[in-house]
C-alpha cells in the first residue's frame, strides 16, 4: 500500500515518493580516459588476454576502444558490475571509428583481443556512461532523474539506458562531461 500525504481535498490523495542519491566521488567521477585501461598496443599476432591495465575503472562504466588501420574483429571483455557479478561482452571493433561497451564495467579484469590485420594498435579506456544500482524495466516504471555536478543542478535532465533483465545496461548519462567532481544524482521513485 502507498503512503499518502493528506491534502485538503480528500477525494485527490497524492501519493509519497521516496528520493535515492547515488554519489560519485570525485574520483568516481574523473573524466573519461580513451587509453585508460590499454595504452597504445599493437594487437597480437593470436588472438591473446590483456589482464594488466594502465589504471583500474574509476566506477562502474561504460568502456570504449579505437584501432588504428582497417580492424574489424571482436574484443571480449570480461570483469563485473556494480553489483559485484562476472559479466562479459563482446565488442565489436570498426577501423578507427570509437566503439563503446553496452554494459557498465566496475572493474576490467580480462579484454581478449583479436588477431592483428596488419600492423594495428588499439587503445582501450572508459567512457561518460555510469552503471546504476538496478535495473529498469517499462518506461512508466522508470523514476524522474536529475543531478548535481560540484553541486549545481543541471539544466538537461540525464538519460537513462534501462534492461529489465541485465543489470550491467542500466546507465545514466549526465548532460554535461564527466570532469573529477563530485556527482549526485538524485532518483525520484
């Protein structure tokens, strides 16, 4: 049963919601790093496992990758959620275009990348996109989100990518760029 607030006109009740703040760390919240995980590397000869990384994720997020020259394999990721769970994805590379994961890593654990064309570098790091704390099923279901950058509100509501079913796709992204200061976004359930 929903908590009401008591309003004057007794026939339009208005329900209570609750407020959840989810809080990023400054560094939680440190801007994107497009080689944060893989510096330049030159991409094997086999197909082999990277499991020592530049830095470690800051937070649960998204990770994104570049090659040089013409590749076009996959790169499997492997490492958990926010929640703490063994997930993986394959990612497909593009040439030289960006590519980014679906899914919110909290930690890289493994990326397996694929045999080289020619002589292709790929660099691997994270993106702008956090993990939530759960998932996210039909749209009216979906709570109102706003958020705070060092402490003001921003002007543009975040976007929310919601699966009902995979926690790891469930990803805000603020407005503005991540940039090492504090985060709060508020979920009005």
């Amino acid at each position: 049963m929903n908590d009401l607030i008591q309003t004057v006109a007794y026939v339009e009740p208005v329900d209570k919601i609750r407020i959840g703040r989810q809080l990023l760390t400054t560094a939680q919240a440190a801007a994107l790093d497009t080689n944060g995980l893989l510096e330049t590397t030159a991409l094997p000869a086999a197909a082999a496992d990277y499991t020592t990384f530049a830095h470690d994720m800051p937070y649960a997020r998204n990770v994104t990758a570049v090659c040089s020259g013409t590749q076009t394999g996959n790169m499997v990721l492997t490492g958990t959620d926010i929640d703490d769970v063994v997930i993986t994805e394959t990612v497909a590379l593009a040439s030289a275009v960006a590519v980014t994961s679906l899914k919110a890593f909290k930690t890289v654990t493994n990326i397996l990348l694929p045999i080289k064309v020619g002589s292709e570098t790929i660099i691997v790091g994270w993106g702008d996109k956090i993990g939530i704390p759960w998932k996210l099923g039909d749209a009216k279901d979906r709570p109102m989100v706003e958020a705070t950058v060092s402490g003001v509100i921003e002007a543009t509501a975040p976007t929310l990518t919601a699966d009902a079913d995979d926690l790891a796709k469930n990803l805000i992204d603020l407005d503005s760029a991540l940039a090492g200061t504090e985060v709060c976004i508020y979920y009005y359930v």
